[in-house]
C-alpha cells in the first residue's frame, strides 16, 4: 500500500483570461488523488469584485459538490479516472468569464481524509474532519496548520481528535489557509479560502449579531422578498434600533392566511441550497394535518445555515432559524455543516443530579443516532421526530408573540421589534399571561434551570442537592419537563410541543431524575421518571392554554387534552436505558430501524431547544 506523504505541496494552476483577470485561477493543495480521498478546488481571485460564480462537472463519474455558487468546491471521488470542471464568474465591469481544471484520481483506496474544505467569511467559525479507515487509529490523529495567517484552535490539545476548530482570521483579501491531518504514515491536506468581510461593530450594544454569520441568500431567487430577506433576518447589518417592519418584510400571515408550500419556500434563506431542498420536501411529505404551514405564518422568513446550531426563533427578525443537522440524509452534505458542539454542554457540570428526557414510541427511541465519524446515508424518517417536535416547539415562539389574533392589528409600519415591545408593553405576551393565570411555583426548579441551562454558576447548596431532593422539588409540579423552568417562553413551548408530539403522532416524552456519572462506564440510575408526563391532571390546564392560543386549528382541543393518557412510572433502581421498555408494547408499522440499547445508554438529551435572548425590556 503506498504511503501518502505529509508534505504540503500548493499547486496554483492559471489558465488565460482577459487582462481583467490575468490573476483569477483555480488552485488545488493535492498533487495526487486517491479514491476516498476529499478534494477541494479553490477559485482565487484577486479582486473580492466577482459575482455569479457557477461550478460545473465537465467530465468523470459525477461528483457531488453542494456549494457550486461559492469560491470553493469540494467533493469526494469514489472511482479512478479524469474529473474536469468548469467555473463560471462575471468580473466587476460585467464581463464573463471561465476557467477550466482537471485532476486524475488514482485507483488506491484513501486512508485518511480531511473535510471540509470551502470558503467562509473572516471571523466565521470552521470546523474540519479526519475520517479514516478502520487500519488507523483515532489516537495517532495529528493536526497541523501548514500555511496562512495562524488560527487558534479551540482545544488546546487536537491530538488524536477527529474534528478541529477555530475562527477564521481576519484579512484583508481572499487568503488561503492549509492543513493537513496525520496518522502515521498517511496524510491529507485541507484548504480554507478566508473572504474580506465588513467590519462588526462589536462595541454598540445595538448589534444584533455581534459574532460573524455565514453568506446566506434567498432559496427562491425570484421570490417577491428576495432583496431584503437576507438583511432582514440573517445579517451582521442587523441594528436593534433598526429592524425592518413588516412592510418590509410582512409576516407569512399577512400575505395569506392560506399558505402553501411555495409561498413558504419564497421564504427561505439558506447557506446551500439542498437545505433548502430538504425542508421543502418535509413540508411536502411531513405535514400531514398542516400544522407546520399554519403555524409558519407567524414567521417573516425560514433561515437555515450551515453555523446555526442551536436552532432559535428570534422576535427581533420575526424569523426562525433551523440547525441544518436536522436535514442531511448524505454524508457529503453533513460536510457542510459547521460541526462545533452546543456550548451549552459543560453548564450545570457541577450538578449531583442529571434530568435525561427522550421521545418514546413503542418502546424505542423515535430518532435513529449516527456517529459523526462514520460516513452514514440516512432516511428522512431517521430524523423525522426529532426534526418535528423542533419545528412544533421554536415555532410556538413565533405564535406566541405575534398570535393569529393579532396579525390584523400589527402595526405594518413600525420595526418589527418595535411591534413586539408595544405588545408586551401593552398586554404581555400570551406566555406572560399564561404565566399569570397558570404560574410554575417551584422556586428551587427555576433557580436549578438557570444553572442547567443558562450557565449560572451552582451555589454550594444546589452543588449539594441529591437525586432524592430534586425529585421532590419536580414531581409535585405542573411542569413537565426540567426545560420548562427555563423560562417563562420556554414553559409555554414545552407544553405545546410536547401535546402536538403526543396527539398526533402518539409519540411520549420520558423524563427522569438520575443520579449524575462521572466517566462513560457508570450508569443513569432512575431516582424518579415518568412517561406521558404531559397527562397529569395539574399540567393539563397549561397544555390547553397554550395549544388552544398557538394553533386554534386543533379540533377539539378540549377533549384532546382531556383524553391524554395518563403518566406511566419509571422503575426507580433500574437505569435509565432499562426503562426504555415500560410502556405495554403496542406493534405498529414503523420506518425506523431498530436502535440498540447499548447504542443509546448514554445518549439522553439536555439541551435539545433555545432561546436566543431578546432586547425586549
């Protein structure tokens, strides 16, 4: 087998152009090509003045490449023989013009690879991949950076880690950044093209996005919004003193009451196209009793990006905002997604207790997991729950501050934001009065939720507290999940989403009180759990009030909520991987495969929703 050298060789190949792009080319990092073995090639052009770039596959076995309107492709051939391609640009005086590229793949098999070269925005976060065969080992992985302006990785130790991170540099023109990933003998290179962006202005407290976002445009490029949506919902433009209004950029509502998928998908912004493709196929194939294009209406706009991770809805653009690992079925469009981790996890670290929760049908999870260091194809249905009850829970946000009861009387005119204030100013948000009418109590559970999830640090007496006490603190309540006590937002998502999960697809919600292990081989002991818990008798009052103010569409509501079934106990003693089996078994055709206990022992969700925090005073 013949051994890859880690050596960084930089090939910039130039093909003639008109003396306005005499420097325009394309470059590649790789010499030589292997089956198996991710390529990038780099469009670079010295001027940040070219527009309407389109990548095309000329010739070879076709390839996948998903950001084909960007400067950088990427691809993974898996046959030898010659790939060429074509780019397209149109240079600042409106000319257009191409460049052609070939590269030959040889017929070895790969060892190593690293993923994902593409370009991004200074000041963006990058994460890059190693996937390697099964002869390696994960512990001899070595990161290094072999050219450009330094970046610092986040970890201080990348030894023997598949994945890397940092933020892109700043720069002053397009600027080529390499690395190369090393286990034993093999090696693969990456590269990163670094763009110019506009300066954040970090020091005003009127910024919305303080930290870069990613290049996004509209999925419908004739849509009738498409030359404000991107500066509406999803720009470092954004200025707390200057949203747009909903003359600008209406509610989905004030366009039509009756909206369909087209109408919704004139909506959308994204940061690759096929998230775009894969959203309108759930819509399509997912949204049985229209719930989603219902409660969509409420929205001004759909943003899924490759950095969006947790997925929010934020009041301040009146849109929602979908992390794109809810959408990829292929492994080369999981490459494109920013892979930083919820930086949430380490919050409540300190805690003697854990509040694992899962979704629950038939005794087995409803989500099928996949590790992200193994190139996995995926259905729709692995990810279909999990992707529901997110769409249910971010978008009774949006129906909780604009209502349908509201959408006749906003004021068109003013900033969003502004209409959002006016209203909780006025009469409170319909969660504020839920909160009035129906309050959470538990003093000791509010105050945990903002350690758990908010990152407030843990005072010795919450340090001290055992399974046993937070049992008794929770189970006398009429909340149903921990998250709830989160906020007074969140209290009011959680009870709508978790009804909507339960009516219409019978799909339970487990909750438990665990003891809190310290190292991967010490098990979730259940102190306390129940599944269904949305069925006690003290909760069913706050489920009705929200899901009768959020989707008035729901027939019969009342006797839904009445007729939910009641709560099944955990067995307390038993972990927590072994209560998945404790509801009677019911068979019933499902798509998802089979999920193995030892597979899901230790995979319980924490923080699954957010709340992006809001001006609103």
């Amino acid at each position: 087998m013949k051994k890859i050298l880690s050596i960084v060789i930089l090939i910039p190949l130039l093909f003639a152009c008109n003396n306005n792009s005499e420097s325009t080319k394309i470059v590649t990092t790789d010499n030589e090509v292997r089956v198996a073995q991710a390529v990038e090639l780099v469009f670079f052009a010295p001027t940040s003045n070219v527009t309407n770039i389109i990548w095309t596959q000329t010739a070879g076995e076709p390839v996948n490449f998903l950001a084909y309107t960007s400067k950088v492709i990427a691809f993974t051939p898996n046959v030898a023989g010659t790939y060429s391609f074509n780019v397209s640009f149109e240079l600042a005086d409106g000319s257009k013009e191409n460049l052609t590229h070939s590269i030959a793949v040889l017929s070895e098999q790969s060892q190593i690879s690293a993923r994902l070269g593409h370009a991004t925005l200074e000041g963006s976060k990058v994460s890059l991949r190693a996937s390697i065969s099964s002869e390696l080992s994960a512990d001899t992985l070595v990161w290094q950076q072999t050219s450009g302006p330094e970046v610092n990785f986040t970890a201080e130790e990348t030894n023997g880690d598949y994945v890397v991170f940092f933020n892109a540099p700043e720069v002053t023109k397009d600027t080529l950044l390499e690395f190369t990933v090393t286990s034993g003998a093999y090696s693969d290179k990456v590269a990163i093209l670094v763009e110019n962006a506009a300066l954040i202005d970090t020091e005003s407290k009127d910024t919305a996005y303080t930290e870069r976002l990613a290049r996004v445009f509209p999925f419908v490029k004739n849509s009738a919004y498409a030359d404000v949506l991107v500066d509406c919902v999803y720009s470092n433009k954004i200025n707390f003193n200057k949203t747009c209004s909903f003359d600008t950029l209406p509610l989905i509502a004030h366009d039509t009451t009756t909206p369909t998928i087209d109408d919704i998908m004139d909506r959308v912004v994204v940061s690759h196209y096929w998230m775009g493709e894969r959203f309108k196929a759930f819509l399509e194939n997912f949204d049985p009793n229209n719930d989603f294009k219902n409660l969509l209406r409420a929205n001004t706009a759909i943003v899924i990006s490759y950095d969006i991770r947790p997925s929010y809805y934020w009041v301040v653009s009146g849109a929602i905002h979908l992390d794109a690992n809810y959408f990829w079925l292929t492994p080369d469009e999981r490459d494109t997604i920013n892979q930083a981790p919820d930086y949430r996890a380490s919050f409540g670290r300190d805690l003697n207790f854990a509040m694992p929760w899962r979704y629950v049908k038939n005794n087995n999870y409803t989500t099928n997991y996949f590790s992200e260091n193994v190139r996995s194809t995926r259905e729709p249905e692995d990810v279909l729950y999990s992707l529901t009850a997110l769409m249910y829970h971010e978008l009774a946000h949006a129906n909780d501050f604009f209502p349908s009861s509201d959408w006749s009387s906003l004021d068109r005119n003013e900033p969003i934001l502004s209409v959002a204030q006016r209203i909780s100013d006025d009469t409170g948000f319909k969660s504020d009065q839920l909160k009035s009418a129906l309050p959470l109590f538990g003093d000791e559970m509010l105050a945990l939720a903002q350690v758990r999830f908010h990152g407030v640090d843990a005072t010795d007496t919450q340090k001290a507290y055992q399974p046993n006490d937070v049992s008794t603190f929770f189970s006398r309540e009429s909340a149903p999940q921990f998250y709830n006590y989160s906020s007074i937002r969140e209290d009011y998502a959680m009870l709508f989403d978790g009804f909507m999960m339960q009516t219409r697809f019978g799909i339970s919600r487990d909750v438990a009180i665990t003891n809190a292990p310290k190292n991967t081989t010490e098990r979730y002991i259940v102190n306390w759990g129940q599944r269904g818990r949305i069925g006690e008798e003290n909760i069913k009052p706050r489920v009705l009030y929200a899901v009768s103010h959020i989707l008035p569409e729901v027939a019969d509501v009342q006797s839904l909520v009445g007729n939910l079934p009641s709560p099944i106990m955990m067995n307390v003693g038993e972990s927590w991987d072994d209560n998945l089996t404790i509801s009677p078994f019911i068979t019933e055709p499902s798509a998802l495969k089979k999920v193995s206990a030892k597979k899901t022992e230790r995979r319980f969700i924490q923080h699954e929703f957010y709340e992006k925090p809001s001006p609103l005073k």
